[in-house]
C-alpha cells in the first residue's frame, strides 16, 4: 500500500483520478499540492452519474477526496 503523500509525489505533473466525497470524480493533470493534501489540477473534467464537464483548472480541497488512482 502506497501512502497518500508519496502517491501525490509520484503523481505530479501526471493525470490522477479523484473520487469526491459526493461520488463525483475529477480527472486530470496533477500540478501540485499542500501537507492537507489540498491539489491544484490543471485540464480537468468533472464526471457525475449523468454530466462531464470540462472545468479546466481547479483547487480541491483534499477533505473531500475519498480516493486517488493514477491514470
């Protein structure tokens, strides 16, 4: 098992898959993060049960994120 802070170093500058809370995941480009484990991704795209959405670049607050996988 990989911990989360090393999984976010090896994950930077690379497309991650996050899985929110509210169930929605968002994917896309790693560009950095905080010791929260708050990110900032670039060319992202929001999925839920019905919609994508292109978002382009946004900050998530990492208390909302269930799970992280490498794309």
């Amino acid at each position: 098992m990989i911990m989360p802070m090393k999984l976010l170093e090896e994950s930077l500058n690379r497309k991650v898959v996050l899985l929110l809370k509210d169930n929605r995941t968002l994917e896309g480009v790693l560009t950095g993060y905080d010791e929260y484990m708050n990110m900032v991704m670039d060319d992202v795209e929001e999925n839920s049960d019905t919609v994508t959405k292109k978002l382009g670049m946004v900050v998530v607050r990492g208390s909302n994120v269930v799970r992280i996988v490498p794309a």
